[in-house]
C-alpha cells in the first residue's frame, strides 16, 4: 500500500484565495484592508526566509504590510517599545514577532507584551488559556493547519485515538488542545517518552513535532494512520549539499499509513496560510463585526 500525499500546498491556495476574497470585502466595508505587522529581530537566515514568505503572502491576499527589521543588537526594552507602537497602531491587526528571538530577550515577555487581539501566533497566555478552555480566541497556525488537513482527510475525529509527539507552546500543546476540542482521545508524547513506538502504534492520527529527522519509522505506524508531519531538519548529503526532511521517515510510513504531509509541501505552506487566515479574523473581530463565514 502507498498512502495518500496531503497536499499542503493545495490545500493552503485554498485558504489564501478565501482570505483574500474575505479581505477584500473587509476593505470594501471599513475603508482599509485588514494589517499584519512583522517583527524580525537578528539575522537568522531561516527566520529571514520565514518572514520573508509571510510578508509576500500578506501583500498577496491583499492585506496591508507591515514589516520590521531590528539589528540583533536590539534591546528588550526596544523590541517593548516596538510592540507597544504595534498595539496602538488602528492599521495593525495582527502582530507577528518572529521566534526564536536573540537569547538577551526575554521572548516569553515579548509575547505577553502583545495585544491578545492582535496576536495572530496565538502565542500569548490568554490566547492559550482561551484554547484551553474551549474559548474563541486566536490559535496557533501550524496546530490549526494541522487541524485543518486532518478534517480534510478524516472529516469527524471524535473518538480517533491521536498521538502528538512533542510538547513545545507553539505546537505540541495546542495541537493537543484542538484535537481534544474535536473529541479525539489525545496522547502527548515527547523526549522523555519510554517505549515510543509501541505509544504510535495504537495511533489513528500522528502528529510528528519533535525536530528529530526522520524518528518515527514506518514500523511504529498503525496500518491506515494518518500522519502529518511537523519536522523542518535540514541534513546533510553525500554530495556535500543538504536537504529537508521531516520527523517522519517518510518512505517506509508511507507503506503503511492511509495518508500523510510530505515535507516540503505538507504543514509548511499552511502555517503562513493559517496566519493570514488569523489575521482577516482578528480584522473583522477589532472592528466589531461577525467572524468571516468560510474559514
Ligand atoms: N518560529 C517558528 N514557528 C513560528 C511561528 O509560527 N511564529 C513565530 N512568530 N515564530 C515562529
């Protein structure tokens, strides 16, 4: 058996073309289009590459951009300031401040510095504890692109047993959150975990967030699981060149899962997909009007 590549890419275009139709009615009605700012602190060429992305994608939907270039020498205090303008500013919707940030910050008081409104990461306390209680608020974007290829694949996940490896803010925790919202029977596993394979094996959905290149192999999968696959490892090659792969060996799950996320292409393109998506919503919610249908 071969399983089914998710196809991230597609699936992320889907999204984008619904922000932008959705954006471009926001700004028909209020007179400007929903705003994202973005903060890079550093040089850190894959943040760079990160942000870069978000900032096309941004302009692509048709929301306005708002884009910030801090040299790593960039105090807290200043990085404070900073957000501090971000949440004053009416054209700002959303706040984005590109993690990891340079280690004389303090990224937790960074996050708890942002406006729960317009922290379109998800990441600030409020915005977890809301997620954690079934509350609206603004969730996490690769968790929910997750969340959005396993509806996808699956339709309903109640009483799917769900196995998340990986226990970091940014998404092993929320996606455990959201699988739990859906009624799926939810495992958190992580480094610490004995016997992990045996853990994957009762799992129906697999949810790979560690950053260990290919660890989970083809024989800890339940036969028909579904697997979405976090992991971004960059590896060297005998050529001297490097190549991306993910958590999951890739080959060998895809003889016996249903279906799963190739990396590049899988969760990826919908992270970004997700923020855009956060920020129309956070737009519409700041300018006291109803969620945006279709999202
Ligand atoms: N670094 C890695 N993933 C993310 C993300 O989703 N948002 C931000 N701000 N930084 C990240």
């Amino acid at each position: 058996m071969t399983a089914r590549r998710i196809d991230g890419k597609a699936a992320a275009a889907a999204v984008r073309a619904t922000v932008a139709r959705i954006a471009a009615d926001f700004r028909q009605r209020t007179g400007r289009a929903p705003g994202l700012a973005t903060v890079l602190v550093g040089e850190d060429p894959a943040s760079a590459v990160y942000v870069r992305s978000k900032v096309k994608a941004t302009a692509e939907a048709g929301m306005e951009g708002f884009s910030h270039s801090l040299p790593d020498t960039t105090s807290e205090a200043e990085l404070l300031e900073l957000v501090e303008r971000l949440n004053a500013d009416d054209r700002v919707d959303g706040i984005l401040v590109q993690l990891p940030l340079p280690r004389h910050i303090d990224s937790d008081r960074v996050i708890a510095a942002i406006d729960p409104a317009k922290d379109v990461d998800g990441f600030h306390p409020i915005n977890a504890g809301r997620l954690a209680t079934g509350l609206d608020g603004l969730v996490p974007c690769t968790p929910f692109g997750c969340l959005h290829l396993l509806k996808a694949e699956l339709g309903d996940l109640s009483g799917k047993q769900a196995v998340v490896i990986g226990r970091s803010n940014i998404v092993g925790k929320p996606m455990a959150m959201l699988l739990l919202g859906e009624s799926a029977t939810v495992t958190i596993a992580h480094s610490r975990t004995e016997d992990l394979a045996e853990v994957v094996r009762h799992a129906d959905i697999v949810v790979a967030a560690v950053g260990r290149p290919e660890m989970v192999k083809g024989d800890w999968l339940k036969p028909g699981a579904v697997v979405i696959d976090v992991g971004i490892n960059r590896v060297p090659t005998a050529d001297g060149k490097s190549r991306l792969v993910g958590d999951v060996a890739y080959d060998e799950a895809a003889e016996v899962a249903a279906a799963i996320t190739p990396v590049p292409g899988g969760v990826g393109p919908m992270t970004i997909a997700m923020l855009l998506r956060n920020t129309v919503v956070a737009a519409h919610r700041r300018a006291g009007m109803a969620d945006p249908e279709g999202l």
